[in-house]
C-alpha cells in the first residue's frame, strides 16, 4: 500500500471482506478485485471507472455500488492529488455465507450476480450524493471512535449496517409506499442534503436561491420546510456548522481565533465572537481556556 493509504479492516484476499481508505492519486483498478462487490465511498477528488459494460464518474461525496467481472479489463484512474475514499469490498462467497437465509430478500440485480459470480461488471443502482449519515459512517470509519481491542467488532457492526442498507431490496421496490410517506422522505432527503450542502460552504454567505436551485425546491417552501423538520432555520444551522467546525479548529491547537474566523467565513472578529457565544456559550477565548 501507498504511505498514503491503509487497511483498516479485514483481508479481502484471505478472509473474503476488506475496506481500506485511500488518499493516493492515479490508477486504483488493482484494489477493485475481479469477482467481488465494491462499495467506493468518494469523499474528495474525482475517479472514472469505465470497461466493457461499465462506466462510472465520482464527483466528491458522491458513492456507487458495483460488481467487477471476472476477466474484464476496467480502468479506474483518479487525477488530482487531494483524495479521500474508502472501499469496502466483499466476495460473493462472503455474501452469500453471511446473507444466505435472507438471500430472496437480497436486490435482484445482486441475487443475479451470486449465481454466476463471474457475470460481467454491472453497478447496483446509480451513483448518488451521500447522505449525512452516510458521511458521518465514512468520517467514522476513518477515525474510529472506540479502543483499539474493540475495533474490529466495531467495524464489522458498521460494515453490516452499510451493507444492509444497500444490498436488500428497498421496500418502495417491493411494495406501494402510501403517498404521505413519500412525502416525508423526500422531506428528510432534501433536509440532508440542504445540510450537506450548507456543510460544504462554510466558508461562504449562505445564498438561499442557489441553495433551492440544487436541491430542486423553491425558496419559501424549502426555507419552511427546513425549519419544520429540524426546528431551526437554515440560517442558524449555517451558523451551528460554522461554529462547530470553527471549535474543532480551536480545539486542534493549528488555528488561532481570528484564523478560525476567517476559515469559516466572517471578516469581522466581533462578529464571529458574538456567534461563537450564541452557539456554545462563552466566547472564543474562553472556550481555548477549557
């Protein structure tokens, strides 16, 4: 493995699971073994993965599902230098072995693939934004927040709860899902994403009208919408993320005050002391005092 690079559970050659987290740049085909299920959670850079049957393109915080065939060629390049993505790969044989009782309950397109393991490249689904607790699973996996003893029960509990988030099939798939709860979870969804979005541009004004324009709602409704589920506008909760992650800068001891201001988008010291306190209670300087 690249310096850059790590291991953090399992030997996918060995034991049939394996999820690593990668930081390297260039070709990464090698670390999608023939045969097996990859779930690639792309959390910085931009990879394509294309082959026969196959053509796959991350943008960040962007995840995808897929099966690599045995004995086809698949080219995987990523190109910048600032990458970040786990991949967490599993034979069909350990799917099927851990899944087996369950299997008819499994997305047919991967039912499919563990008969004939050697079934060309295919994804399960499309490539799609990650939702918060999505992100908050891969940061999570990165930097476990358990002792070492306990770690790999804990990561073989995440790994399940991914996998069987992702590999049965949904049940809006199985049955009619009544209209209000559709409603409801299109809701949710947005709200995710309005956070995700918010999370990305901490360093920025909140704009609310490009904020509606990417997550396809209109301004009034997102606005309300947005305080109803979370109980806050979506201005305060730009303000809680900036704050938040001004504290943690804070916190690391690699910022001071006005660079952790600056960081997250307010010009005016006073201003971002005056949040700061809103936010957590005691200014800046105190909170550096523990």
């Amino acid at each position: 493995m690249d310096e850059l690079d790590r291991r953090l559970y399992g030997k996918h050659e060995r034991e049939g699971i394996g999820l690593s987290w990668y930081q390297s740049a260039g070709d990464f085909a090698p670390r999608l073994t023939e045969g097996s299920l990859h779930i690639v959670l792309n959390l910085r850079g931009s990879a394509i993965l294309f082959s026969s049957d196959l053509r796959v393109n991350l943008s960040p915080n962007t995840m995808v599902i897929f099966h690599r065939g045995v004995g086809e060629d698949l080219t995987a390049t990523r190109m910048q230098q600032d990458e970040s993505y786990l991949i967490l790969s599993v034979t069909t044989q350990w799917i099927s072995k851990t899944f087996g009782a369950r299997q008819e309950a499994l997305h047919p397109m991967l039912r499919a693939i563990l008969t004939n393991s050697e079934s060309a490249s295919t994804t399960l689904g499309k490539v799609r934004s990650l939702s918060l607790a999505e992100k908050e699973i891969a940061h999570g996996l990165i930097s476990p927040p358990v002792p070492e003893a306990a770690r790999d029960y804990w990561y073989l509990a995440k790994i399940l709860e991914l996998l069987t988030h992702h590999l049965f099939t949904p049940n809006d798939f199985q049955t009619t899902e009544p209209f209000c709860s559709k409603i409801k979870r299109a809701d949710r969804v947005r709200t995710e994403r309005c956070i995700s979005w918010l999370r990305d541009r901490l360093d920025q004004a909140m704009n609310l009208n490009d904020l509606a324009k990417s997550v396809g709602c209109a301004p009034h409704y997102l606005s309300r919408q947005f305080k109803k589920s979370t109980g806050v506008t979506l201005k305060q909760k730009h303000r809680e993320l900036r704050i938040d992650h001004a504290a943690n800068l804070l916190l690391d001891g690699d910022f001071n005050v006005t660079e952790a201001a600056l960081e997250v988008g307010y010009n005016s010291l006073s201003h971002f002391s005056k949040a700061f306190q809103e936010e957590k209670g005691q200014l800046p300087s105190e909170f550096l005092l523990g």
